[in-house]
C-alpha cells in the first residue's frame, strides 16, 4: 500500500498485484492396489453429477474390486463441502470420487474438497471438465496441493445425451484409478 498525503488529503493506493505466501502440501499417501478399498462417492448435487458418479461407481465396484462404495451429497456445488461431511467421508473411506466440476465456483469447491480430504489421508479424484482445466490449476496451486490431479472430462456436462453420459463415465473410470494410485495418465 502507497500512502501519501497534503494538509487536505489522505490517499491510499493498494497495489492490486499482492503476494500470495503459498504453504506446499503434499498429496495423500497412494496404496498399492484398490482392490478390497471403500469408495467414498461426494456428490457436488450438480445437474448429471448423480448419473456420471452412480454409473462410474458401478463400473468401479466391479472392475477393481472395491469392498464397498458410499454415497454422499452435498447441498449446494457453490460452497466447499461442511467439515463434519468432509470428516465423515474420511473416516468410511479409503479413496473418494467427487463432481462435477463443470462450471467456476463448482469446479473450485470440487478441488477445494477433493484438498481437504487430501489432508486427512485420503486419495481423491475430482472431476472436472475439459473447460475448467486451466481454473483449477489455479485454484491447486493457490492451495498449496499443485501435484494433486483431477480427472478431466469432455466439456459440457449438463445437456447431454444416456450416450454421452456414458462416454463421460468411461473417461471417470479410466482416469480415476490412476490419480487414486498416483500413475501418470
């Protein structure tokens, strides 16, 4: 902030460019194999976001074996998910799956809560569309978790067709797996 005065005046200048001291966190730790793991499943309550994650849940659960698949929805995909629903996940879960990021405050409550689960030990996959890719990046690196990355499906999300939903779901189920054992895709 630049001040200056005369014997009339007082003015403040701030200096919009700020400086943002950003603490690195790391991921959570990746397990070796999701077979015999429970899926935590954060709906973000976004038009579709039930369709992509109950068809990408039951493609899971049964190619990789999961013990069991959770279901959970927030109420507003403007807001981060409460602390309390965020602790719940936690403790009944061993990897989660949240969405849709498909919009600005959207994708970055997905990301925000894919962070907090992150922080408490728990591989999370976001997701989020090809239009908000550039977004989130940001919105990562401003949380201090650059390394954590979402799964990037095809842009948009809310009108779209059973058939395109189902290319979405494949793009879930391909992609997800990886970030939850941290291979590059």
């Amino acid at each position: 902030m630049l001040a200056s005065s005369d014997s009339r005046c007082l003015t403040f200048v701030y200096d919009p460019r700020g400086v943002c001291d950003i603490i690195s966190m790391p991921i959570a730790p990746r397990p070796r194999t999701l077979e015999g793991l429970r899926l935590g499943i954060l709906d973000n309550s976004k038009w579709n976001a039930n369709k992509l994650l109950r068809g990408a849940s039951s493609v899971l659960e049964k190619s990789i074996g999961l013990k069991d698949a959770k279901y959970y929805v927030k109420h507003s995909f403007s807001k981060d998910a409460a602390p309390e629903l965020i602790a719940e996940i936690a403790q009944n879960s061993d990897i989660v799956l949240t969405a849709i990021g498909d919009c600005g405050s959207c994708s970055s409550c997905c990301i925000r809560d894919a962070v907090a689960l992150e922080t408490r030990g728990i591989p999370t996959a976001a997701v989020i569309t090809t239009e908000f890719v550039r977004e989130t990046g940001l919105q990562r690196r401003a949380l201090g978790m650059d390394d954590l990355r979402p799964v990037i499906i095809r842009h948009p999300v809310s009108s779209i067709t059973d058939a395109e939903i189902a290319a979405r779901i494949d793009q879930i189920c391909t992609q997800a797996p990886l970030v939850w054992l941290g291979h590059p895709f």
